[in-house]
C-alpha cells in the first residue's frame, strides 16, 4: 500500500510544482509591467537629458547620426541597468495592488494556494531580470559604455574635463614605491618634475630618484628619466647617482595617468579582475574602486529579489490610501536602497570599511526587511 501510494505522491507533488494558467498569468504581468515602466521612465529621462544637453551638442556641432547612435543608444541600456532595482519594485507594487484591490489575491489564497507558493512566479520573473541584468552589466555594457564616454568626452565634458596636461599626479605604483609629476601631457606622454620614492616595511625611505622630465618610450615600453639623480640608503650610508637618462621599471603605463573614475565601467568581468590584480600587485588605493564595481555587479542582481519579496509582501493586501499609497511606499524603499548603497560605496572608498562587506550591507539589511514584511502578509 505505502509503495503504491509513493509515486501517487510524486506525482501529486510534480503537479503542485509544475506552472499553471495563474503563474503564467503573474509572469506576463509582471515582466509586461515592468517592460512598460521602464520604456515610459526612459523616455522621460531620454527627454531631460536631451533639454539639458542640447545647447552643449549645438555648440559643439554635435552630428545627429553621433547623437542618436554613439550616445542615446548606448544611454539607454546604461540607465535602464541603474535603476532597474526601483522598476522592477515599482512594476511588482503597480500590478499586485490591482490584484488586491480587485480581491484577486484573496481568491487566489481561498482557492488553496499558499502565499509562498504564490511567490514561485514573482521569483521567476525576477531571476530572469536578475540574470539578464548581470549579463549586460558584465559583457555587453562596457563596450556600449566606451562609445558613450567618448562621446561625452567630445562633445558634452567641459574643456577642462578634456585638457591636455594633467597637474599634480601622486600615486602609488609598487608596495611601498610611490611617484609624483607636477604636470602630465597625454600628447607627449611626458612629465615634469618627476620623483620616486621607495620605503621598507618599517617606513623608511631607501631610495628616491628625482627628474626634470619622464617620457614614455614606445619602442621599449618603459619610462625614460632625464637628468635624473638618484639618492640611495642602507646601513652603509648614502650613495648619490645623477646622469642625462637612465631607464625607469614602473609598473604602469601612459594610460593610467589619464584615466577617469568612470574607466571602471569600460571593462567586462574578465577585464574587471585582470586590473584589479594588476593593482593589487602595485599596492594601489584605487584597487578600493574596482573592487568596489567588483561586489556590485555581483550584489546588485540579488536586490530584485529582496525587492520583489517586499513589493509582493505590501502590495497583497489592502490598505487605506489605494495603489497611490502602496507605491508611494515602494518608491520611498527603492530610494532609500539606491540612497544607502551609494552611502556604504564611499564609507568603502573615504574609509576602511570592506568593499564586499559596503556592497552587501543594503541586501543584507534588506533581507531582514523583506523576511519582517512577509511574515506580516496575509497568508
């Protein structure tokens, strides 16, 4: 009897699990909903920024082709991956109050089925969002990000964004080994009043060099200083060395000087690893930056969960104010998601907090949110 009623249970548990007409239903809406908020906001942003931007594209004879093409094309996307956290809330709230106010949900509840079954089809909808946002954001985004930038940089960014000498660069290139030019020129890959200087572990400086000039060569691929001197120290004393040129090993390029924050977008996920190993090996701060990018792209996707938990556990209940109120709600809560993510980034970059841990503080908070809201829905 218990071996013949075993598959009857499999199969009953089978067809508990497999979609039905309502899951199909939710997934329409859902993804239907969150299609239509995110093409209206884009427009709308589409526009804004045009208006800001178009005495900028007039005066500098900005093409059309360029415009529709190399910036809004590639705009889109960008904006879209941003802030698809709040559209995906804003689209779950929306459709799932309709539901509510409509007693749809409590139809659905009476007919049998659990609220946490009833999640199955918002969770799919959002895994589906989840993976296709990660995707864009790690291999297609980048590149659209390059022309973008370009763009901007051409005909939107100040002259002062675009000049050709960079003043005071002060970095850190090795462990322990920094540099400093007082002037940088992108043409010439050269620069003025150059210095470099190695500590030990205790702090103490070992070795400087001082220059007139550095200049990339792009036949050997190092750093040529010119009327360098050079001042040595160890136990046995000082040992001074000067001359006309001597070849420099740093362990960066010409582009690394010219580089903006906004680099860090440019790069694919492979990419994205790849540099922040190399500026691991130099002991670079900027590492904070793109370790940074690094947990983001791998938190961000989990937030349309936690999101769409939430949207679900507020929105399925009727309350006093309508849908105006439930979304009013959700948008106060996507803001304030995107508000403290953007907190916990600098606490990472100005501070020593941990970027996975700066990262993964919203979802983690979220969480508990998310779980306290859905004990409190109507089962």
């Amino acid at each position: 009897m218990e071996g013949r009623d075993n598959p009857k249970n499999f199969r009953e548990s089978l067809r508990r699990l497999a979609p039905h007409i309502l899951d199909w239903y939710i997934i329409r809406q859902f993804l239907g909903t969150f299609l239509f908020s995110l093409v209206l906001i884009l427009g709308i942003a589409v526009i804004f920024d045009f208006s800001e931007k178009i005495d900028d594209f007039i005066q500098k004879q900005a093409p059309l082709k360029a415009i529709i093409f190399d910036y809004y094309l590639n705009f889109i996307p960008y904006f879209a991956t941003l802030f698809a956290p709040m559209f995906v809330f804003i689209s779950v709230i929306f459709f799932t109050s309709r539901l509510a106010v409509n007693t749809e949900i409590i139809a659905i509840l009476n007919s049998g089925m659990s609220f946490r079954r009833l999640l199955v089809p918002y969770l799919i909808s959002a895994a589906f969002i989840a993976l296709c946002t990660f995707m864009l954001q790690n291999y297609v985004l980048p590149h659209s990000n390059i022309a973008r930038l370009d763009f901007e940089e051409k005909y939107y960014r100040s002259s002062d964004f675009r000049r050709v000498n960079v003043p005071s660069i002060h970095r850190q290139v090795n462990p322990n080994v920094y540099i400093y030019m007082e002037q940088y020129n992108k043409i010439s890959q050269s620069g003025r009043n150059f210095s470099m200087e190695h500590f030990d572990e205790q702090g103490r400086l070992v070795s400087k060099m001082t220059a007139s000039m550095i200049r990339w060569d792009s036949t050997t691929n190092k750093w040529g200083a010119w009327w360098y001197y050079i001042r040595d120290t160890d136990s046995l004393g000082e040992r001074i060395t000067s001359g006309r040129r001597i070849d420099t090993v740093l362990n960066v390029g010409p582009d690394d000087f010219t580089r903006s924050p906004e680099f860090v977008y440019t790069m694919t996920h492979g990419e994205l690893l790849d540099y922040i190993h190399v500026l691991k090996s130099q002991g670079s701060d900027e590492v904070k930056l793109y370790l940074n990018e690094k947990h983001r792209r791998y938190a961000s996707p989990f937030a349309f969960f936690i999101l769409t938990l939430i949207g679900v556990s507020l929105s399925s209940r009727k309350i006093k104010g309508g849908i105006g109120m439930q979304i009013g709600l959700g948008l106060v809560l996507t803001f304030s998601y995107i508000l403290f993510m953007q907190f916990s980034s600098q606490f990472s970059l100005k501070g020593d907090l941990n970027p996975a841990l700066a990262m993964w503080i919203p979802n983690i908070i979220y969480t508990f949110i998310a779980a306290g809201v859905y004990y409190t829905a109507p089962k």
